[in-house]
C-alpha cells in the first residue's frame, strides 16, 4: 500500500491508515487568489500550481516528469474561510496526481464520498512542522503534499488536500440523561469534569453482551463505517480499574469498521450510538479478550465493564 499523507505526518496509529490529511499552512489571507506557487523554502515545491474554484476540487498543474521529496508541500490555494484554531478537528478533500504523467491516483471529491475528518489539531497527534503550519490557517486552503514512494508502490506523487471544514470535539458526553437505566446494573457517577466512577452494584460474569446508553447525545448516529473519537475508563468486575483515557487526558479513536482492531464487544455495543452519548457497556470475555486475557492487567475470562463517552465521529 502507498504511504498516505496522514501516515507521514501523524504521530497517532489510530488514523494511520486514513488516505487524507487535513493539512493547511498558518498567515493564509483573505485573499480570493485561487492560484499561486511556492516560495523558495528548502522543503516546499516548485513548479506547481492548482486552479479553480476556492472550496471545490482543484486542477493541479506542472511539467512532466517531475520528482518529489517525502515531507515537501506547497500552498496550492490560500483559503477564505474560518481560522483554524488549537483543538479544531478539520475535514478535507483531496486528490493525488501522479508525477510521471499527470494522471489522477486518487479522488475523494467525487459524489458519495466523505471528507476526512479524522485529524485534530493539536500537538499530540501531528508532528512538527505540520502542527505549526495548520494552526493559523483558513478554511478553503489547498496544500500539495509531495510523496516518493517510488522503491515500493511505483508511484511519486502530489496530494493536494482542500480543507473544506471545521468542528470542536466535544469535552464530555453532553446529551440528555437517561432516567430509566435498570436498578440492578453498575451505578455510575460523574466528576465535574465529565470523568466517571462506578458502583459495580453486586455485577458478576455475563455471557451476552449489555449496552445501557446512560446520557443519550443528539449528534451523529454510529455506523460500522465509523471511527468514533471516545473517553472511557474500563474496569473489571471487582471494581478494579485496569484503565482510562481521562488519566491520560486523552480520547481513543475506535475504528468501528469489521477491520477495526478493538474488542468486538465495542464495535457491537457503540455502533448504532450517537455523538454525545455516554454509553454501559457490560463485555463478556468471548467479545474480549477471550480465555487468554491481556497482560498483567485484564485475566482470562474476565468481564470488561467500561464507560464511554463519544466526543466526535469521523
């Protein structure tokens, strides 16, 4: 497989497999200007230029063969639109032109297909220089990306991303509570912040799976297309926290799809949720870790208790 524009620039495994990669650079103006080249910084590119439209897909342009170094880029199209700002998650279109001949690799502009949204602004999870250069940036930008992947996939190659929009995760579930959840499950409660605790209530194994939606959020419907963007704590049965994204400040990006590499009981119990729920889940250890556990930390058999929090979707 080629290497995607994400794979260059994202320190996070969770969107290393995206094709896109919502890349912008930072000062971009107001300027309708739907064409300009590179400056004559060491890492951008030369000699190619993109028309069109400002929020549409762009005709990219240059002479034949050209090559590329992996990491260089060049300000295709300076956007028009809203600043992105620190925390923002950013979706984007984009397209891939091939450099030996001019032909088109890849296109996700075409009718039916998403945007990617699957990169958040912040420098957890884009190495530097990137994070500089889209923090600042306008919606509408288009950055050529260059790619030489030549000594595998044959190809070398722009991709030119558009940026096309912007969101804000959100910080916690922040729908509306629900008040008939059945009196013999695990009681949760929540600190100020959002962070969850639990009373497992007297809850013992299960062999089938329990989804118990606990704040029901008014926002995207999960699909086994998803990735959802969580904050969750698990524990086992006994009430021990074996562990949880709030300690680390962090969300989790869990690829819902059949290829996604999280536990089944997740991807059966969120799929069909809504961002800005908050979400039981009750795992039996055949939609877990099986007879064979995880670690030091999760022991063959066990039932997974977790709460989660859908803060986002992409």
């Amino acid at each position: 497989m080629r290497k995607s524009v994400t794979s260059v620039l994202s320190k996070t495994a969770a969107v290393a497999c995206s094709l896109m990669m919502c890349i912008a650079v930072a000062g971009c103006s107001n300027s309708s200007d739907s064409s300009n080249t590179s400056s004559d910084s060491k890492n951008q590119i030369a000699g190619v230029t993109a028309t069109g439209k400002l929020g549409e897909k762009p005709t990219i342009s240059f002479k034949s063969p050209m090559t590329v170094s992996d990491g260089s880029y060049v300000v295709l199209q300076k956007g028009d639109g809203d600043v992105i700002e620190e925390g923002d998650r950013v979706c984007a279109r984009g397209v891939a032109v091939n450099l030996k001949d001019g032909t088109e690799i890849m296109d996700t502009w075409g009718d039916g297909q998403a945007a990617d949204c699957s990169i958040k602004v912040s420098e957890s999870t884009l190495t530097s220089p990137y994070y500089e250069t889209i923090k600042g940036a306008k919606i509408n930008t288009t950055i050529g990306f260059g790619i030489n992947d030549e000594s595998s996939s044959g190809y070398n190659y722009i991709m030119a991303m558009t940026l096309v929009s912007k969101s804000k995760d959100l910080d916690k579930a922040t729908g509306t509570e629900v008040t008939d959840v059945p009196a013999d499950l695990p009681k949760v409660t929540r600190a100020k912040d959002g962070k969850p605790s639990i009373d497992m209530n007297g809850q013992g194994k299960v062999d089938k799976l329990i989804t118990q939606t606990l704040i029901k959020g008014d926002g995207a419907k999960l699909t086994d297309a998803s990735t959802a963007v969580v904050k969750y704590t698990g524990w086992l049965t006994d009430g021990t926290q074996f562990d949880s994204s709030w300690d680390r400040d962090a969300t989790f990006d869990a690829d819902l799809s059949s290829s996604g590499s999280i536990i089944q009981g997740w991807k059966d119990g969120l799929i069909g949720q809504t961002v800005g729920s908050q979400v039981l889940l009750i795992i039996p250890s055949d939609l877990g870790y099986g007879d064979s556990g995880s670690g030091d930390t999760i022991p063959g058999g066990a039932t997974l208790v977790f709460v989660v929090d859908i803060v986002a979707a992409y």
